[in-house]
C-alpha cells in the first residue's frame, strides 16, 4: 500500500474529499516525524510504537576493499507491532 492508496481509503471510509484525506494522512505522518525527531515516543494503542534508538559509533571494514571506516553514532527509527497487528499478520 502507497501513501496514495491510503488517503484513497481515507477519504472512502471517511467519507472526505480526496484532497482532506490528504491533509489528514500528511498531518498524521508529519507529527509523528516531528515527535520522533524531538526524542519523543510515540504509542498508538492496538497499533504500535515509533521510538527511536541511539547507535554508538564504530568502525567497520569495507568487504571489498578492506578500507576502514568509521560510522558516527546516530539515532535511527524503531517500530515496534502492538499486540492487534501481531495477530493479524499471524
């Protein structure tokens, strides 16, 4: 599913025009990346969390060239299903 299909069933289920659907999925996706690029934990109850996660920083080695390289430590996107999605996807 695209974000385009989603704002069609939105406006379908919703009974919305196609151009409110995407105003409301586009404000949705936009409050959780605000929330999540501010640290913030974000629970959508039977759905599931976005959190992020911090990752040190190390050193790795290309396989092919065996060149050292050196990854800064960052903070990355982490989904986590909640217990509703688990049992469908069963």
């Amino acid at each position: 599913m695209t974000k385009k299909d989603l704002i069609e069933k939105v406006a379908q289920k919703a009974k919305l025009s196609k151009k409110a659907a995407k105003v409301s999925v586009e404000t949705f996706l936009n409050e959780v990346m605000k929330a999540l690029a501010a640290g913030e934990v974000v629970k959508l109850s039977g759905f599931g969390t976005f959190k992020t996660k911090m990752f040190k920083a190390k050193t790795i080695k290309a396989i092919g060239t065996k060149e050292s390289k050196k990854i800064m430590a960052r903070r990355m996107p982490r989904y986590i299903p909640g217990t509703k999605i688990k049992k469908m996807v069963k």
